[in-house]
C-alpha cells in the first residue's frame, strides 16, 4: 500500500485546523474529497463504507464542531486528556488549545472511519494502522509553527533551541536514526553488558559466554540462555541493577548465554536452518561438552524462543532431548494473531522480500528498526522529533532506549524463510509441516516442563498468542507447562527487576478441564481465574529454574574446559559490531 506524502498532507490538514469554516466544506465532500487523507487511501485500495454509516459520523462529527466551536467563541477552554496537550502552554493558550482540541476531533472522524471500513480483516487492519500513522504524523504538536511549547523555548532562548534543534537533526540524519537516548552515556563492556564472563566458543554466527559464578554452589545444570538475534543479547545484560543474566548468575545457575553476530556480507547467504543448526544446537552440544551434563534449563527471548524450540525439535527428531526445562519469554510458537505487525505481511509483501533478498542479501538493521518504531509513533518518534528538533533538548540517558537503536542486520534467506514460514503460512506449530535441518518439525515432541512468560501490554507478541504455546508444547501434559503474565510491553514487561518491586504480575496454576492430561483452557478464562501479584516474575522463574536445575554442586573454578579454552572476556567482540 502506497501511503500519501505526510507532510503534504499535513499542509492541508493544518489550514483547515485554522479555519473551521473551511470544516463544512471539506467535510461535505467525504469520501471523494483528496484534502481527506482517508478518502485518498479508501480509494486508493478500492475500500468503501456504508453511506448510512458516513452519514452518522458526519451528523456526529458536526455536533461536536458545533460544541467547539462555542466553547471557543465562549472562551472556555476543551477539556484534553491526550499527555500531548495537557502542558500549561497548551492549555493557557486559546488558539493552541483550540488547534489542539480540533486536531484531536478531527482524529477521531479518521479514525472512526477507518474503523468503519467494509473491507477483509487483514486489509481493514492495514487501512487502520496507514490511518493512525497518517493522525499521528499530523498532530500540531510536531511543527514549529503550532506547537506553543516550542515556540516559548524559542523565544526563553533567544533562538538558540532552534539552533540545537537543527544541530541535533542534522546529527541524526547523519547517524541514520532518531537519537532516543544520550548515546555518548553508554558503552558496552563499559557499563551496559558488564556481568563478568568469557568468551568460550564461537563460529561466525555466534560467540558463546560462559559467565562467572556469583556463587559457592550452583545448580548442577547449566542455563543456557538465547536472545533475539533481531536485537544484541544486552537487553538481557544491561546494567547490574536490571540485569536479567546477572540475575540469574546470582540465583546459583551456571549461565551461558549465545551473542549472536551482527551479519555482514559474509554471512548474507545464511539460512534459518543454520540459525538453528550451527547457532542453538551447536551451542547445546558446546555447553554440554563443557560442563559434562546432558540436560540443560534453556531460554529464548522472542524470536531466540523461537529458535531454540525448534533447535529442540530437531534434535527430538535425532532422538535427543538435551532440556530439563524450557523458558519462553515472549516467544510465538503460533503465530495466529501476531497483532499490529501483521500489517507487514501479506503474500505480496514476502514475495517481494523474497525476489530481493532469499537468494542472498541483508535486511538492514536500521530497516526493522523503523518498522518496529513505527508500530509506536508517538512514543518512538514524534516525541523525539517534539523534544530533540522542535525544543532543542538532548535526551536523557536511557540504557533501554540506547539498546533500542543499536540495531543488528539479518541474513536475507533466514529472514525469508521466517516470514513465510511463521508469520504469513504460521506452519512451524503444525507437526512435520517444516523440514529444519534435515528433520521434521513437531513442537510437541519436545519433552521439558516449560515456563512461558508474556507482557499484558506487548504490541509486538500479544500475550494471547504467546498463551497459545501451551497448546502446543508437552501435549496432553498440561502440569508440565506454566504460564505467567506480566505487567507492562514486550521489553519492560520482561526486564523488571526482582530488586525494584515494581508493576505486577499475574498467575492461574489451575488446569483446565479433564485435570492432569487436561487441554489449557482458553486465555480469556485463564486471565478470569488468575490472581495479581504485586512486584517482578523474576523470583518465579528462578524457583522453577531451581526446581528442574539439579542437585548443588560446588562452582566450576574456571571458564571453558582443555578443549573449549576461554577466548576473550565479556561481552566478546561479536555485540560491539555496528549494522552497516
């Protein structure tokens, strides 16, 4: 879908926020009028709506014109709930307040038309998703001439906060990506990624970390942990406060932990199969050589549970099953309803991708990167382009934020095959449907108690879809699964340190009907019956990494063994790689 130039647009829509007698006008040519960006996109798709439907909106839209527009003449301020506009710049003054008021009505039109849209589900979500990038990129709040903030800071400055402003944009273009974070405030290896460890394996897709113990003891199995390999490992090791590897360490788990590379040309031929192959397994098989156990507890986060569930799949396939325990955060295994990211693809879309990039090539990191801000314009955008540009601020340091734009490249046949195979066919939960290295992919024959963990507010994984593994792993063995849902989105939900106390979770052990070999029940009923916790999931999780880790044995003196030799310290040099 072709979207309309936004700033054109904007240009518009800014003039007839000046002048609500333009309003009438322009209002009476919906759906055909082109100053109407959701007129222009219906008919560019060939989408319609009902004229009965129209006309309602219409009728109701003119009342509360009408309703603002006497409030203004009266001089009584609107009433805003959006944080956008709450700032005593907005509301002290009448003309910005009442651009703001009329802006937000106007979304709402839009918006309500877009919902009102006779289309198929998945093309009606795309108009939606087109339509609120369209309202977002048009809020006064994102131009100097209408935001009252910005033009306070001018004047406070004499200037200089446009100055900074142009400096700070300027930066960035040059960058290749909004500066979210204070980047000069971070370092890995410095202060992000600083759990102590050594690097004591690695091929060209990954280096493996064995980190050193916190403790006297440890559990007598290992943790081997796999992180995205769409993000670098270090949101799972930001800073010792937050850090879930340190964590883990500090809970008397021997942890090792894949830090994926970041693709160049070299690695643009790279398939999934290798991801799985060459990546998880071999990281399986190096652990186990290293701390002579057969069965270890094992996490992926996101698209890395992904990857290792199906690592253990084929090996299931080979007749091993090296997990005594599973962890999903995040992670889809069905990909029925992957929310608003689904937007991204269709048949059309993944062919296209496949034309370009199956054969060889790299899908750059700074490509996701924009596709993942714009599921979050607001918060990822258009609050930076307000306070970085418009104002002249620098943002504060922020280690989330600064992981978030230190993005990593994908080779173009694995990402391929995982859109096709995931996202758009959602073939990988279905038994023996894939083929992965040389085996036949059957998700329940993975023999390991699993916690799956998922974030009630994720927009990237919905945590109904992540419920949706337990119907999937350890079939017919429904006390081997447990799930838990956490407070908040897809990063903060799952780096929520025990230490803070902070958000909440939630918790259902019932099963469902028929007992012990009981089918789940769905996820509605399951959030009916479970109960809030205040404070971090982390505990949770460390008991039951506890339960399945063994017996305690006395801390291993020294990283590696006489054949795996320790390389370099952590966090290695394959996480300091910038995408190209």
């Amino acid at each position: 879908m072709n979207l309309p130039d936004p700033q054109v647009i904007a240009n518009a829509w800014m003039s007839h926020l000046r002048d609500p007698g333009q309003w009438q006008s322009w209002f009476k040519m919906v759906p055909e009028a082109e100053a109407n960006p959701v007129a222009a996109l219906l008919k560019e798709v060939g989408a319609a709506i009902e004229p009965e439907t129209i006309e309602q909106l219409k009728n109701d839209y003119m009342a509360n014109v009408g309703q603002l527009w006497q409030q203004f003449m009266a001089g009584k301020p609107p009433a805003m709930a959006d944080r956008r506009f709450t700032t005593p710049a907005w509301q002290g003054n009448a003309l910005s307040s009442f651009s703001a008021a009329s802006y937000l009505l106007n979304a709402r039109f839009l918006t309500a038309l877009a919902d009102a849209v006779d289309a198929a589900p998945q093309q009606k979500q795309r108009i939606q998703f087109a339509v609120q990038q369209i309202v977002d990129a048009m809020s006064p709040a994102n131009f100097l001439a209408t935001n009252p903030e910005a033009q306070q800071k001018l004047i406070e400055t004499k200037g200089e906060s446009l100055t900074r402003g142009l400096a700070n944009m300027l930066a960035d273009m040059n960058k290749g990506h909004i500066s979210l974070s204070d980047e000069t405030a971070f370092e890995v290896g410095r202060n992000l990624a600083t759990t102590p460890g050594q690097v004591v394996y690695e091929n060209p897709l990954f280096q493996l970390i064995q980190y050193t113990p916190a403790t006297a003891t440890v559990h007598q199995r290992p943790l081997l942990m796999v992180p995205p390999c769409i993000n670098k490992y270090y949101i799972l090791d930001l800073q010792p406060e937050n850090s879930l590897v340190r964590y883990a360490v500090e809970q008397g788990n021997t942890v090792f932990l894949v830090s994926w590379s970041n693709p160049d040309a070299s690695l643009d031929k790279t398939t999934w199969d290798q991801y799985v192959d060459q990546g998880v397994i071999e990281a399986i098989h190096v652990v186990q050589e290293i701390t002579g156990q057969d069965q270890l507890n094992m996490l992926g986060f996101c698209v890395g549970g992904t990857i290792i569930s199906t690592a253990l799949a084929v090996l299931a396939g080979r007749g091993e099953q090296p997990a005594a325990s599973l962890t999903l955060l995040t992670t889809f295994l069905d990909f029925s309803d992957t929310g608003v990211i689904s937007v991204f693809v269709d048949e059309s879309q993944v062919a296209m991708r496949e034309n370009m990039l199956s054969k060889g090539g790299l899908m750059k990191g700074s490509d996701l990167a924009s596709t993942f801000s714009s599921l979050r314009p607001n918060d990822l955008v258009w609050n930076y382009v307000q306070s970085n540009y418009l104002k002249g601020n620098e943002p504060p340091p922020f280690d989330l934020l600064y992981w978030n734009s230190d993005s990593t490249n994908l080779p173009g046949p694995m990402f391929c095959w995982y859109l096709r195979n995931t996202y758009l066919e959602n073939s990988l939960k279905e038994p023996g449907k894939l083929a992965v290295a040389g085996q036949q992919v059957d998700l329940g024959k993975i023999d390991a108690p699993t916690f799956i963990y998922a974030s009630r507010e994720d927009h990237i994984v919905p945590w109904t879809s992540a419920y949706g593994s337990l119907g999937i792993l350890n079939p017919g063995k429904a006390k081997a699964n447990r799930f838990i849902l956490g407070a908040s989105g897809h990063i903060a939900g799952v780096i929520n340190p025990a230490s803070k106390g902070k958000r909440s979770y939630w918790v259902n052990d019932t099963p469902g009907k028929g007992g012990k070999n009981a089918k789940p029940m769905s996820a509605d009923d399951w959030f009916a019956g479970a109960t809030e916790h205040k404070g971090s999931w982390w505990p949770q999780w460390a008991e039951f990494l506890a339960e399945h880790g063994g017996k305690d044995v006395k801390a291993p003196a020294k990283h590696g063994n006489a054949k795996y030799q320790p390389i370099e310290a952590a966090p290695g040099r394959y996480v300091k790689v910038k995408a190209g």
